[in-house]
C-alpha cells in the first residue's frame, strides 16, 4: 500500500533518510559489525575458492608429522633428534629453494640420555643451513609470553637471521584471517615465520589478508616417506627447488580456524594444521596478493546509498529493492575481494533492513493518519 501524496515533506524525508545513514554508520563501529563482517568475508573466500580461484606457482611442499609418522619413529617426540637431522640432511640433499622448520628444537642436550643425538640433529641443521634460506620457528611460552631458549649449538648454526616467530594472528571469533611479516617487540618488530622466508627469498613481501583463493592445495610428504626413503631421486622430484615447510599435521593439535582449509589431504572442515597457514602466508606474501582493505569513506559512502531506500514510497517495491540491493552489495564484494579489495558491506545491509523498516512504518502510519476520522470542533 503506497503512502498518500504528500504526506511527508521533502524536509522530512531528508532528515529520515540522514537519520537512517547516521544509524547506520554508527552500528557500523560496533563489534557485532566487525564480526559479520568477517563472517561475509569467510562466505566469499569459499565461494570465490570453489568458483573463481587464482592461480599460483606450486612450489611449496609440506612435511607432515602425521600421526603414521609419529608411531614410525622410535623414540619420544622430545628425542627426536636422529628423526629430524635426516630429514633436513636429505631435504637438503634435493637443493630446495628454502627450508622452514616449525617444530620446536630442544632446549638442552639430551647426549647423557643417548650419546651422539645432538650430535644427529646438528649435522641435519648444518646441512640445511648450508643449502640456502633455512627458518626455524622460535617457541613462545605461552605463560611468560617469552621466547624457549634454543641449545646452543643449535643456536650457533642457525643465528639470528634464521629464526622467526609462530605465532599467527586471530580475530575476535579465533578464525586466522591476517598475517604480519613482522610481530612488535621493544627493539621493533622480529620476523614472522612466513615473513623471515619471504624476505630471505624475495625484495617485495606483503602482508594483510590471506588470501584463501589463491593457488591450490599444497603438496604433502609424511614425514615417514621421507625418513623410509631408499633413493635420493624420488625425494629430488619433490622437493628440488621448492619451498619445502616441516611441520605438525595431526588432527587434533597445532591446529588453526581458518575460513578455507587448504590441506588438500584432508576432507575440508574449519580448521587446518599451523604449518598450512604459515604456507598460505608465504605464498600471499611472496605474491604481493594480499587484499587491500577498503577505506572508512567508501563504507560511510555505501552506507549512505543504503538509506536512500527510505525514499522508494510503496513498501512493497521496498522490500523487493532490499532484496536486489543486498544481492547486489555481496556481488561487488565479492568481485572487488577478487581483483584484490575487500570491502565490508555488512553495514549497508544493515542500514538496507533499516531504510526498508522505516520505510514501512512511514508508510503505515501515513496509512492509520489519512484513515482517521476528521471531528469538527464545536464553537
């Protein structure tokens, strides 16, 4: 049912409309915005995954420690030395472009519980490091917030240039949607992990989002198949001049929630091993794709569009223009999200619902008025 004309002079419809943008804009700051908002972010990431993915170099390989891996090696995991040090040895032997290892090295010797395993592991790190590029992840303790120590020999062969931070960056909700190249420390900032790898194998690195369109599922080795391995060569064909990242890959450890999870090995699900958003990291960063974040004006100016809905007079026509507008305000994030901006909408739809509720209180109240019977006064 249409408002009766003139029912509502212009000057009211401006300060309506206004009133509904200021609304809007205002809900845009709260939290409950930030988290939709994330949430329409997470929707676009596999709608723009199944459909419309970038391609990317695959040239980043997984070491898993699996849980086959784990029954396979004969010793605690804190005496994994021998495990480890022939692992990197001959990942090192195939000559790959880089090395990182995010798994934690010991804190002390442990050659009085079995001479001859510092030893093992040294000679696998050395190999490493003479190779090229090698990372190792820096544990943080979680109680004191302070980086473990590293056993010095270990620490000699790696320095300083060679040891990064794990740790990844989570929103409100826990899902990793962002990267940094660098954490704040006193001194400045100390590497990520997938930021030392990226600066020790490119000039350009970029952070921001993650971008969980770009490339395919990364390639995956259990680490047993590289212990068992008999010959070089098979091993040579994977990992020769590639990115090749060691980490955990058990289900239900080390484990991050991600909006796409891109361990091709594993049946989808919201979360994914550490080491695969550290890869995913490093190739949106060595790509330079990390989405750019729209600016608060373009919000403040789709946000400001949205209550023009106020205008549309017949409720019905309102809501059906709700519908197409809020349809099309995903569209074009979701097509700006893939030539590489994101752009919050949550708020326009927000203000859209607003607009379209205001609309039709407007228009029943303009209803109730004109039905109202008109009682002379008496003199």
């Amino acid at each position: 049912m249409s408002e009766p004309d003139g029912a509502a002079p212009a000057a009211m419809r401006a300060f309506s409309v206004a009133a509904i943008a200021l609304a809007g804009f205002v809900v845009s700051l709260t939290p409950m915005m930030a988290g939709l908002d994330d949430a329409l972010l997470d929707r676009e990431w596999r709608l723009l995954r199944e459909f419309l993915p970038r391609p990317a170099p695959e040239d980043i390989v997984i070491v898993g420690i699996d849980p086959a891996s784990v029954r396979a090696i004969p010793a605690p995991p804190g005496l994994w030395h021998e495990a480890l040090g022939l692992a990197l040895a001959r990942i090192a032997a195939s000559k790959p472009r880089a090395i990182g290892l995010d798994y934690p090295l010991p804190e002390r010797s442990f050659d009085s519980i079995h001479p001859g395993l510092d030893r093992a592991l040294f000679i696998g790190l050395a190999a490493a490091a003479q190779n090229g590029p090698l990372v190792a992840n820096l544990s943080i303790d979680p109680r004191t917030r302070s980086a473990r120590r590293i056993y010095t020999p270990f620490l000699a062969v790696l320095g300083d240039t060679r040891l990064a931070i794990g740790l990844v960056a989570r929103d409100g909700d826990g899902v990793t949607r962002r990267f940094s190249i660098l954490i704040p420390t006193e001194d400045g900032g100390f590497p990520t992990f997938a930021g030392r790898l990226c600066r020790a194998l490119s000039k350009q690195c970029g952070d921001g989002l993650i971008d969980y369109a770009l490339g395919a599922p990364f390639r995956y080795v259990p680490l047993k198949s590289v212990l068992e391995a008999q010959d070089a060569e098979p091993l040579a064909k994977l990992f020769h001049d590639r990115i090749v990242l060691i980490g955990e890959t058990q289900p239900y450890s080390d484990r991050i929630d991600v909006p796409v999870n891109l361990a091709g090995w594993e049946e989808g699900g919201h979360d994914s091993p550490a080491i695969v958003v550290h890869a995913q990291s490093l190739r949106t960063s060595l790509l330079n794709a990390a989405p750019r974040e729209a600016s608060r004006a373009l919000s403040v100016l789709l946000v400001s569009i949205a209550s023009l809905l106020f205008l549309v007079r017949d409720w019905r026509l309102a809501l059906a223009s709700l519908a197409l507008a809020a349809a099309l305000a995903f569209a074009g994030a979701l097509f700006a999200l893939r030539g590489g901006l994101f752009v919050p909408v949550a708020a326009a739809l927000v203000t859209l619902v607003l607009a379209c509720m205001a609309r039709a209180l407007a228009t029943w109240f303009a209803y109730r008025t004109s039905r109202r019977p008109n009682i002379p006064h008496s003199a």
